[in-house]
C-alpha cells in the first residue's frame, strides 16, 4: 500500500475552486510561513517572489483564499487586517502594545468552542477570538529603562 502525500499547494487551490497563479502560489506560501502580515507587506514579499503584482490583486486574491477556509483573517483592534495560514482550529492571538507583533496562543482552558459563553443568547456557537494584549519581554524591557 503506498502512502499518500499530502497535496501541493497548487492542487489545494485548484481544490478549493481557485487558479493556481504564480502570485497566489507565493501568496499562500508566504502566509503560511507566518508572522500575521498585512496585506502590504505581503504585497512586498509577493512582488520579489514573482515580479509585479498590484496591491489590489493581493487583496482580491486574500478575500478569495479566505473564503476559500485556506487563510484566515484576523483584525486586531487599532490596526490593519493581518493574515494567518493556520485555519481549522480555535486558537487566539496575543498582540504587543508597543511593535505590534502578534503571535498565535493556543486556545483558552475549556472545550472548544473556547471560552463558553456565560449567555450565548440562542447562538449556537462555534468558535470564538480573544486577543491578549500586552508587552513582548523586548518591548517591555525598552519602556522599563
């Protein structure tokens, strides 16, 4: 019996109903190596994978990767919509006050959906986002002295 391989990038778009362009190979690429970028930086790093692209068709080609379920956006409060390449599961994010960089936490203590809603008000809910704000140990340091 062999073994199956997971599949390529280009064969999840086309699955997911999406042309597998080189920009949306290097999007989705470049998202999934993390670092919850925004839409211009990873216009930046698009543009040197692949040449010209326009800001415009990396926000269309996001929307359409996030409708697909293979980005997820997140848009913590004060600041531009960033992107993730981890979907499926219900993690959080804390974002440092001072840089600004948000790295992903794993989900609060309970079952997911997490945390339970002490009046879920009729929804029947089935996920939540916290986002933890604070200071990095770096950040926190430099304000301390």
């Amino acid at each position: 019996m062999t073994a199956s391989r997971p599949p390529t990038t280009a064969e999840e778009l086309r699955g997911a109903g999406l042309r597998a362009t080189a920009a949306r190979l290097a999007l989705l690429d470049t998202v999934r190596q993390g670092g919850h970028l925004g839409a211009g930086a990873l216009a930046s790093e698009v543009r040197r994978r692949t040449g010209h692209v326009s800001l415009q068709a990396v926000y269309e080609a996001l929307n359409a990767l996030t409708g697909a379920g293979l980005v997820r956006r997140i848009e913590p409060a004060g600041g531009p919509a960033r992107y993730e390449g981890r979907v499926g599961d219900n993690h959080h994010h804390v974002v440092c006050r001072s840089c600004g960089v948000v790295a992903d936490v794993d989900c609060a203590v309970g079952d997911a959906p997490c945390p339970t809603a002490s009046d879920a008000r009729g929804f029947t809910i089935d996920g939540a986002e916290v986002v933890y704000w604070g200071l990095r140990p770096g950040c926190s340091a430099s304000r301390s002295s």
